[in-house]
C-alpha cells in the first residue's frame, strides 16, 4: 500500500494493489462534493420528470383536440342535419302555424319569468325569442321577463328563509360563496352577485339562497342583470344559429362563404368572451371563498 498526494493534502488518494497485480485507486471526497453531485443528479432528473410531463401534456392536449374535431365533423356531417330535417323545422312551423307573433313573445316572456320559480330552465325560451325576434327585441323581451324570473324567487324565498339558512350551517365551505355575497358594502354585494350569475353557479338554486345570506335587493337585482347578459346574449345567438341553419336546410342551400364565415366567427367571439368571463369569474369567486373560510375558521377574540 502506497500513499500519493492530492491536490488537497488532508486527503489521500489511496491505491490498493489487489492480487491480480492490478491497482484500484480510491479517493475520498469531500461533503461539498457528494452535495453539488446529488444536486446535479436530482436537477437532471427533475429535467427529465418535467419534459415527460410537458410531453405527455401536449400529447393529451392533442388527443382531445382530435376527439372534440372528429365529433363536431360527426355532429355537422350527420347529426345535425338529421336533427334539424326532423325536430327543428317542424316545430318551427308548427309554432308559426299555431301562434301569432304577440302571443309568442307573450308566451316567451312568462316562460322566462315563471320556470325560474318552479325550478325548470328557461334556456330553451331564450333560443326561441333569439330564433323568432332576433337580437334587439329578443334581447329585450329576456332582459325584461329574466328581472322578473329573479325576483320571484327572492321574494317566495322568505317563506324558506329558516330552512335556508339552516342549509348554510350545515354546509359551512360550500356556501362560503354565497355567504360572502351578502357581506359587505352595497357595491361588494353587487360585484359578487354579478360574478356568480357569470359563474357556472346554478343561478336557480342561488335565487332562493340569496336572502339567506343576507344581501340586499338593490344589488341582487342589478347584479343579476348583469352578469345575466352574456348567458343572455349566448342563447339569442344561438336562436339565431338554429334559424339559420333551419332556413338553409329547408330551403335546401348551402350557406355563402360570406355567411359561413360570419357564423364561425360569432360563434369564436361568443364562446371565447363566455369562456373568459367564466374564468375570471371563477377565480374571483374562490379568491372570496377563501377569505370567507378563513373568516369562519379565525379564532373569536
């Protein structure tokens, strides 16, 4: 055994000479350098776990883009115009054929403002005024009948108001949104009733739970208005999409490249615009919720 030095003195190299004649040199390290060593190795791995997963992710992201592209292409190639031969241009001359327009736009209008206080869905009737009267009137006539669907509820909720709030205490985190609607200022109140009309929130069930929580009529109403406009204008346009695609297919025409490319656009800018409100909404509300649990879970001073 010889010794042989290194660069550093305080630590030797050591070569051992084994019987096959041959040297095995060892040399000790530093914890410096085992340290920078297994740093380098979980950072190269750290690399290698996340261009897997950026990987995998476009992968993913790819696969749905295929599927939601091959089902739209089925959905217009066959579906849709099967639907539309057989369902939508005999209903839409049954209704032209049984009802006057003022009785339509009668009819539209107490559906929209009745079904929200019976618990059933008005979406359909909002199609139908976009499909019938288009964007001004339409927009109108639901602006008009959805202040009224609105304010129904909130009234009959006092009848409820004991078993309502009793449902918020029983479900402290999840109703923690709707409890910081009714806190606050008037304008906080209006803000975040808007936000959770915008938000993919049952707006049915909040138009009973309202009162419970405590928010004012003033802000309810206004901002149940507002954040009901882009709900209202997706349905309008979607009144219209279906009355376009019935007339052509009735008529039976293609649609103009000019008519087309209208169409796809509005739908983009429609969609694109919910999606984004969506989103915003959703993140202010849980910003909200947050501040709410931890209001809850604070200690009582």
């Amino acid at each position: 055994m010889t010794y042989s030095n290194g660069v550093d003195g305080t630590v030797p190299e050591l070569n051992l000479r084994a019987e096959n004649g041959d040297y095995v040199k060892l040399r000790g390290g530093s914890d410096e350098e085992e340290g920078s060593s297994a740093e380098s190795s979980s950072s190269s791995s750290g690399c290698s776990i996340g261009s897997v997963t950026s990987v995998w992710f476009w992968v993913k992201l790819i696969s749905l883009g295929v599927c939601l592209g091959s089902l739209a292409f089925v959905i217009i190639k066959w579906i849709g115009p099967f639907l539309i031969e057989k369902e939508l241009i005999p209903f839409i001359n049954w209704v032209r054929n049984t009802f006057s327009i003022p009785i339509l736009g009668l009819l539209l209008f107490a559906s929209v403002a009745l079904f929200p206080s019976i618990l059933l869905p008005s979406s359909p009737s909002m199609w139908m005024a976009g499909l019938t009267f288009g964007y001004g009137k339409g927009f109108l006539l639901i602006f008009s009948a959805a202040s009224i669907g609105v304010t129904l509820p909130f009234l009959i909720g006092h009848l409820f108001l004991h078993k309502m709030q009793e449902w918020l205490k029983q479900y402290p985190k999840k109703a923690a949104i709707l409890r910081a609607a009714g806190e606050g200022t008037w304008f906080h109140q209006f803000q975040a009733v808007t936000l959770i009309r915008v938000s993919p929130f049952p707006y049915i069930i909040y138009n009973y739970c309202a009162l419970a929580t405590g928010v004012h009529y003033g802000p309810y109403i206004l901002g149940s208005l507002v954040g009901m406009v882009p709900e209202i204008f997706v349905s309008i346009y979607t009144g219209i999409m279906l009355r376009t695609l019935a007339v052509a297919s009735d008529e039976r025409h293609t649609l103009s490249v000019v008519e087309i490319v209208v169409n796809v656009v509005g739908f983009c800018v429609t969609a694109s615009a919910t999606i984004v409100c969506t989103i915003y909404a959703k993140k202010k509300l849980s910003a909200m919720q947050a501040e709410e649990v931890e209001t809850l879970q604070s200690p009582i001073l």
